[in-house]
C-alpha cells in the first residue's frame, strides 16, 4: 500500500512539473517556408519544443531590424557594416526585445557573438551559440578569436556556456581563456530511404551565391558538367542557371537526384548541406575550413580539395562522377558518420544537458537533468 501511495506521488510530481521555459534570441530565422536563412536554429526550437520545452523565438519581426536582417547574403553584421549608425537604434530595439521575453524565461539562449552583447542586458543566465558564419568577413568568430581573443574572451565570458558548432571552432574559444566551451553540432535528419540519382550523373551546389562561397570556383570547376544550382546572390551571374532558394522538400529531392554536393568556401562553421547530403548518403566534395574535416575524411566519408583550387576541385568531381563504386563506399560511410555523430537525438540531449547544467534550480522543477530527457507535459 505504501509503494503504491509513494508512486502516485511521484506521478502527480510529474505532472505537476511546468515546462523549462527557453528564450531564443537569433538575427537570423526562417520567415517563409522557402526561406534558408537560420534552418539551424529553426531545427534546434522544433527539436526542443518536441521534448517538451517552452521556447520563445526572438528573431526578426520580433524587433525592429531596420532592414539588417534582410536574407541578401549578407548577414547581420555584413548589412551593419553599410550603416553602421544604425547600430545603436536596432541595438536598444533587440534589447528590448529579447528582455521582455526574458521575463517570462528559465534561461536565454543567444545565437552568435553579437547575441551575446543582446544577452548582457537581458537580466537571465544564458547561453550562447556560436556558427563560425563567414558572412562576418574579418568578424566572424574564427578571425576574431584569432586577432582579438580578449575582446572576445570579454564578450562571452557572462556565458553560462558557449557552445560552439565543431570542435575546432570550440578549441579556438577555449585558447581566448573560456573554459566553459561545449561542441555540439547541427543536428540533422537521416531519411530512411535514399532515392535515385539522375542519369546522366550530376553534381549539385546548395547554398548562398556570395564571395566567401567561391562560386567563381565553382562555376570554372563544373562547367560543362550536368549541374543543379539552388540559391541566390550576388554572384548569381556566374551561375545564371540556378533555380533560386526553393523549400526544404525541394531541397531533399535535390539531394536525392545528385551524385556528387560540392562545397568550395574559405570560411564555414559546419555547413548544413554538407551534414545533410552526407545523411541522404552523397558523395561531398568540399574544402577543409571550419568544422567541416570533423566529418569529412578525405577518401573515407567525403573527399576535400584545397580553397580555391578549381583544377583540383574539378579532378575530384570527375573521380565521383565516373565512379559509381567509390560514390557508394563514400555515401554509405558518409551517412554512418552523420547517424552517429549528429542525428537530432544526439544533439538535442546534448543541448537539454546544457541547459540543465546553467539553471540547475529550474532545471529541478521541470525534471531535467543531464543526461535524461525531459517528461514531455
């Protein structure tokens, strides 16, 4: 009779637990269903709130950006740096933002370096999660880690944790002092089935048409190869055949139909397309910046080329191309590697941890602990 009462207790406990309550703040997030910009975020708030989170995005529209937030290619900081007197105004209006939602928060949860300087004011513990994002130019995390590491140390050191999409970029935060620096990277969808390539066989680019991307490469390195081009940008004209920005199930059929993804940046956090081509187990071929040698190994789950080398860029492509055999090895072990790496199970335990361990008190009340998965209520 006594177990019986002590587990009905335990029961009503459970049900009488509230949700963590989380307030997501981000310059950069989904405003339509074809819109690509802040997919990552996006994917973590869905993942969240189906474990049973409360989670609150402010993002664009929930402040007035003035424009900076606009999806150009850009990026925040790229449109601040063409008016930076505007600083100041959308500085006060994110501010202001981010603290209303703050108030009825456990915890905030801040994207990128400039997220951090919002977060300062925001009266609540919060984290933040730095993209290693090359739209920065010379302020993106990498660079200022490198060239200004107290400044930065300055920046994230009121972080409960800083959480850093690759291990590199989480070993370049630790060298500027942080000590409470995590690597957890994007989480990604594996599909159950993998669909059929188009014949002749193609390769395919995703993504932004924007300098740092060296669409230029890219274009002088598959000319004349069957090519499928999805995006959008200034340099578009080099590769006047793309089909502009289209949705997420546009973008997996995509994925599906290509033999070969090619990434050519000399900047990147850990590309999005890169782990989902590797999850709908394609060949990548893709340069080796930012986080994406943590899951590319050259022969074995990809194959890399140098930044800005078209001739090997293209020698690599034509090897994936006339080798059906090799795209089947690289694709099988490309898509193991992403399951075990960075399915949304993973992550999203990873990211609960996280907030465990910086609310521990709120964190008591809804039932989360590290490493346990919240009762969804």
């Amino acid at each position: 009779m006594g177990s019986v009462a002590v587990s009905e207790r335990f029961e009503a406990a459970v049900k009488a637990r509230r949700p963590l309550r989380v307030a997501v703040f981000t310059t950069s997030y989904p405003r339509s269903a074809d819109d690509f910009s802040g997919r990552f975020v996006r994917g973590t708030v869905e993942n969240l709130q189906a474990r049973g989170l409360e989670v609150e995005v402010v993002g664009p529209g929930s402040f007035r950006d003035f424009g900076l937030t606009a999806n150009n290619g850009a990026g925040f900081i790229g449109n601040l740096k063409r008016r930076p007197w505007l600083a100041p105004l959308v500085l006060v209006s994110m501010v202001l933002a981010l603290r209303r939602a703050a108030k009825r928060a456990d915890l905030v949860h801040v994207n990128w370096l400039a997220g951090a300087v919002v977060a300062a004011f925001c009266g609540k513990p919060f984290v933040v999660t730095l993209h290693g994002s090359p739209t920065a130019g010379r302020f993106h995390d990498l660079g200022l880690a490198e060239s200004a590491p107290r400044f930065v140390r300055w920046i994230l050191s009121r972080a409960r944790t800083v959480i850093c999409c690759s291990e590199r970029l989480a070993t370049a935060m630790r060298a500027c002092g942080l000590q409470n620096v995590r690597a957890i990277p994007y989480g990604v969808h594996v599909p159950d089935e993998l669909g059929r390539e188009d014949e002749p066989a193609s390769v395919l680019y995703v993504g932004r048409l924007s300098p740092e991307k060296n669409i230029d490469v890219i274009a002088e390195a598959t000319e004349g190869l069957p090519r499928i081009v999805a995006g959008d940008g200034p340099d578009r004209p080099l590769l006047p055949e793309t089909i502009g920005f289209v949705g997420p199930d546009e973008v997996s059929e995509l994925y599906r139909r290509a033999a070969v993804v090619v990434v050519a940046s000399s900047a990147e956090g850990l590309p999005n397309v890169v782990l989902e081509a590797m999850a709908h187990g394609k060949t990548v071929v893709a340069t080796p910046v930012g986080g994406i040698p943590t899951v590319i190994e050259d022969g074995e789950t990809g194959l890399l080329v140098p930044v800005r080398d078209a001739v090997a860029l293209r020698a690599a492509i034509e090897k994936a191309l006339g080798d059906p055999d090799l795209r089947r090895r690289l694709g099988r072990a490309a898509r193991k590697r992403v399951e075990g790496y960075c399915s949304w199970d993973r992550v999203t335990d990873s990211t609960v941890a996280v907030y465990a361990a910086a609310v521990p008190e709120a964190a008591r009340e809804t039932g989360i602990r590290p490493g346990v998965r919240p009762a969804v209520v």
